[in-house]
C-alpha cells in the first residue's frame, strides 16, 4: 500500500480537488492540487481551538457548519430537474459566514486555518493502517482559506519531526500520561506560557493528546513542550529497560602448586613454554595482556 506522502503527491500533481480520507486518523480536503484543510484524530479540530482561545461558542460554529453543508449542492452530481437555478448558485462558504457574522477577522480565520492545518498534517502523514480513499469534489465546509503546495507542506513536516527528535529522541512520551516530578534538582526553572500550562493542566492521567484538547492549543506544540520538560528533568519519562548482561570474562589463570609458570588465561593448565603471546596490537592481545597484569599483581 502506497504510503500517504505518496498519494498526496500524486493528488497535487493531477490537481485533484476533493478529499483523502484515512479512515480514522483524518481526512485532507485539497483544491486543484493543493491542501487547504486537514483533520486528524490525533489534534484539535478548529472549532476546539475557536472554543477554547476565540471565546467562540461550539453551538454557533455548529449552526454555520449546518447552514453551510445544508446548502451545498454536491459537485459530483448534475443538476436535477426540480433543482432551482438559485439553489446550483455558489453559496457562502462557512469562513466566510464566520466573518460576517463578526465571531472573528479573516485574518484569525487564516491564522486558526494554519496552525490547524500544519498540526494535523504532522500526525495524518505519519498514519499508517488505513485504506486511503479519495473522494472527488468534497470542500471542507469552511471552503479554501489558504493553500498549502504539498511539497512546502512534506517539507515542514519533516522539520518537526527533527526539532521533536533533537529536544528528545524517543516517542515514548507521546502517547503516555504527562506526569509531572514532585521534586527537581534546582532552585528555580524558566518555562515558557505553554510549558506552564501543562504542568498546571497536567493531572498524570491525560496524554499530551489530550492536554491539547482541554488546553485548546496545537497538539504538535503540546508535544513539544512535553519533550522540552522532559529533557529539563521536570517530567517522569519511562525506566529504561533491563540492559542486556555483559558477558562473563574469562577466568583469570590460577597458579598450581611447585609452577613457575603462569598458565594462559582460561586454561588453567600450561601446554607450551611460549605462555605469552607475540603482541601484534590485536584487541584481543590488550585484553590478555591486562588480565595477565591482573593476575600478577594478585600474586604479589
């Protein structure tokens, strides 16, 4: 199965308009090509965000997002006969109905836009397990506020992937409970706003997941933050795992009663005069060499 990277590719280069839908880990709505929405499981949806740091109540989104969707005529479907030509007429978009009802400026509207977009497309380029499907024609029902060329957005994602990697190299922390330490090893720290906010809104229950939801802020910047407190000592992280036991070193030699020679290491017993080695900087050569050292000084 060809991976999402992949098929978002093929889609901006055929300029698709439409929907690739990832079962569900999300969907990205594109317009002649290029992205311009996308939702993922993993983060927030706008209308979280818009609730959470707009002041703008869920049951006001929801009444555009209805008016919208009601009103939209489906593209992939000729106009019926008892169709009215108004109603094949292109309806406001539900960004647009956002601002003209004054809830926010087309400006917010694009910001909101972008950092959702950005967000999602971390978790849905990575999801793997789903049968993509396309479908040809569905809009978002907010409609194109900005546009996204697949390859800038590829490429973005890749530069979190690094920035998450180089603050704290393993994953294991994204998806467990954030749990703050109760004690840290300074007499004082300097965090960021959002770093705050999640130790504050930490309870050792919610994943950084869902720390962004009841935060109302991006899930990437939620991960990052996480990682950032961890690599600062102020979060618990997983015990490493047992690490595999080093191997037995071999016995030092044992010098048996009336021998005037030291036996060779791990033998015990002395088969041939030439007891030590030509030294030829072999590894190996050292090791021996210090044991028998070892061995010497246990003598004396």
């Amino acid at each position: 199965m060809p991976s999402v990277e992949n098929i978002l590719s093929g889609l901006a280069g055929d300029h698709a308009t439409g929907s690739l839908r990832l079962g569900k880990a999300g969907v990205i709505y594109l317009t002649d090509g290029r992205v311009t929405y996308a939702e993922s499981a993993s983060a927030p949806r706008l209308e979280d965000l818009l609730g959470a740091r707009r002041g703008i109540s869920a049951h006001a989104v929801r009444q555009i997002r209805q008016a919208t969707t009601r009103r939209r005529p489906d593209p992939a479907l000729p106009p019926g006969p008892q169709e009215s030509r108004k109603s094949r007429e292109p309806q406001p978009t539900g960004g647009e109905r956002l601002i003209a009802q004054g809830l926010l400026t087309r400006g917010e509207l694009e910001f909101c836009v972008l950092s959702t977009v950005l967000d999602a497309a971390y978790f849905l380029l990575r999801a793997t397990g789903h049968r993509p499907r396309f479908r040809r024609g569905e809009l978002h029902w907010l409609g194109p506020q900005w546009y996204f060329d697949a390859t800038g957005l590829l490429r973005e994602c890749e530069r979190r992937k690094a920035q998450l990697e180089q603050i704290w190299p393993s994953a294991e922390l994204d998806t467990l409970p954030v749990v703050p330490v109760e004690r840290i090893g300074a007499h004082r720290v300097v965090l960021s706003a959002l770093q705050w906010e999640v130790l504050v809104g930490a309870d050792s229950v919610a994943t950084p997941a869902e720390l962004a939801r009841k935060l109302g802020r991006p899930a990437y910047s939620v991960l990052l933050a996480v990682r950032q407190l961890a690599s600062s000592g102020l979060l618990r992280v997983p015990e490493p795992g047992p690490a595999e036991a080093p191997a037995a070193p071999d016995p030092l030699p044992r010098r048996t009663k009336g021998a005037t020679e030291i036996p060779a290491a791990g033998t015990g017993s002395v088969e041939t005069s030439e007891w030590i080695p030509r030294a030829n900087g072999d590894p190996a050569d050292v090791n021996l060499l210090i044991r028998l050292r070892n061995a010497l000084e246990a003598m004396t």
